[in-house]
C-alpha cells in the first residue's frame, strides 16, 4: 500500500523538508503545472473529477484521461457516484421517493457503463459522495 497526500505547495514543501514521509501526491485532473510539479518532488497519481449520475460520461475527453493515465502510470480512472440537484430540478434533496431513488441510481449505472466501455470495467473505482442535507447541491 503506498500513502499518498493531495498535492499543495505546503505539502510539497513538508516533503522536501523531509518532515512527511510519503509514496506519492495525488493531483486533480485539471492542471498540468500542478502535476508537473508534484511530479518534480514525488511520484504523482490523478484523482479525476469524473460524476456518475449526471448523464454526461459521454462528454468526457478520455483520450486526455488515457493520456494522463499514462503519463502519471495512475492505475485506476475514480468516478463519484452523486447526484446533483442541478440534474433532478423536480425532486427533494432529501428524497425517499422509490422512483426517484431508481432515477438517479439508473443514471449512474448508465455512466459508469460508457466509462466500463472506454477504459475496461477492472480499472474503474466508484467514490461514494454523501448527501449532506436541506440546502446542498448533492442528493
């Protein structure tokens, strides 16, 4: 097992001081300076800002995925498993609704499919994301 820190300019320097002992930073997908940098201290792996439940896998750039995937040797391609409220405008944050349940369990079935069909169902891990109540953009 290898321990990873999310990548900061404060990490990375608790590193080079030699105050943290860690395998390798984990960096978000969306900067490349970022990952070049973490990668000049430490090994670095990508945590993606994929969202299964929202119907837009189909969206993706995975050529980039696959690219970055390569580049950082990250084994796994993260999805959150979330539903935001910006995506089911008609139901209760707080829904016990049975329908609206399946709703949204069928939409993130149906994304983590089309990502299964792009980068092979043994190199997905789904993230659970919790709903954390009135007044939040999650379900």
């Amino acid at each position: 097992m290898k321990f990873a820190v999310n990548f900061s300019k404060e990490a990375e320097q608790l590193v080079k001081d030699d105050s943290v002992a860690i395998d390798i930073f984990k960096c978000p997908d969306f900067s490349k300076e970022l990952i070049e940098r973490a990668e000049a201290t430490k090994p670095c792996y990508i945590h993606f800002a994929l969202n299964a439940g929202n119907k837009k896998m189909a969206e993706v750039d995975w050529e980039l995925i696959q690219d970055l995937r390569e580049r950082t040797e990250t084994p796994f391609v993260n999805i959150h498993a979330v539903a935001f409220a910006k995506d089911y405008p008609n139901m209760d944050v707080l829904t016990r609704n049975p329908a609206d349940r399946k709703q949204m369990v069928k939409a993130a079935i149906e994304d983590i499919e089309v990502a299964s069909e792009k980068v092979g169902a043994e190199n997905i891990i789904v993230e659970n994301v919790i709903c954390r109540g009135e007044g939040e953009n999650m379900m």
